[in-house]
C-alpha cells in the first residue's frame, strides 16, 4: 500500500513537471498558445510611437500611437486576451492584418476598447467598421477578458462572456494580431491563441 502511494507520487510529481515544460515553451491547455506571458515580448514586433514595457507581468503603454504586432500570421483561430484601461482609453486587438508595419482598421479587422469613442458605433465590443456593438459594454477601469473568434468569414466578439459583436466579412483572410495603445494608459495580459483547423 505505501508502494503504491510513493508511486502515485512520483507520477504526480512527474506530471507536474511535465505541464511546467509545455508552459515554459509556450502551450498551455487543449491547443493554446501563450503569447504573451508577463516575462518578455519575444513573440512581438513594435511599431508606432507607443512606450511599450512590462511591469509586473503586464504589458503596458500611456503614449500614443503603437502597437504589438505577433511575429505569426493566424487565419482561423480563438483568442483571449485581458485589457485594462480607463473610460478613456484606447486599446484594441486587431486581427487578420494585410500590413504589420501599419496596422489599422483600414487593413484589417479591430475589435474596439474605447467607452467614450465620439462615434459610439465603434466604442468597446465592436468590431470598427463591420459590427456594431450588440450591447452597451463598458470596460473602463477593471479588467477586461476578450475573446474573438474567426472561423473563414465568421467573426464573434465576447467581453467578459458577453457576446459584443457578431459579422460576417470575408475582406480579410489572415494576417498577424496587434494589440493597440493609441490614447490613455492601456494595460494586457494572459494573451493567448488556439488555431482552428
């Protein structure tokens, strides 16, 4: 009985270790990939003027206009990702982008964090220029989980399990991600993708 228990142990203990390893490398549960994981921006390229830098595992800006751009290009996949700003603030995910040197809703598909936006059919939980938001979400100051799905033309935006935005727009194919800095103080975190076959 007490064999039995030291080898239950070991193989727990091994286990453990092993799910480490994957984390170490980047994967995480049932085909997601962390992108970014608090330590480094290895898996980003910058562009614009925005002041990106990590502080205590967040990525974080306060100065416009920039983004992260992923090294990799993603055409059907799920994402998640956490934003934090104030009302003020604009933040977005981008996806699908044709130019990762300029990213923008004019070459791609961006799924909106900005409460105050002027042109509120574009403000938090839309997808700017091709959804409307379904509901009045609100994000300012607390975070925020993000989730988008792009499976061919098929598009859903859910903030904090609320479906935001839903459309169908065949114009962008595949391209990298971005995450945005383009007013106010913008805060991400625990970015990760999955794939979709």
């Amino acid at each position: 009985m007490r064999t039995s228990a030291v080898v239950l142990t070991l193989f727990l203990v091994g286990s453990a270790g092993a799910g480490r390893t994957a984390a170490a490398l980047g994967q995480t549960d049932a085909g997601w990939v962390t992108l970014f994981d608090g330590k480094n921006f290895n898996n980003w390229t910058m562009t614009g003027n925005a002041n990106w830098r990590i502080a205590d595992g967040i990525a974080e800006a306060d100065m416009p206009r920039g983004f992260l751009v992923s090294r990799q290009s993603y055409g059907d996949f799920e994402l998640r990702v956490e934003v934090w700003g104030t009302p003020a603030s604009n933040a977005g995910v981008l996806f699908r982008i044709t130019d990762p040197r300029d990213p923008g809703i004019e070459n791609g598909y961006e799924l909106n964090i900005n409460d105050e936006r002027k042109d509120q059919d574009g403000r938090t939980g839309s997808i700017v220029n091709v959804a409307k938001p379904l509901v009045k979400f609100d994000a300012g100051n607390r975070w925020t989980t993000v989730e988008i799905a792009a499976r061919g033309p098929r598009m859903t935006a859910r903030l904090n399990g609320t479906l935001t935005a839903e459309a169908n727009d065949s114009k962008y194919a595949r391209g990298p991600i971005a995450l945005q800095a383009a007013g106010g103080l913008v805060r991400y975190r625990n970015v990760q993708i999955r794939e979709l076959k």
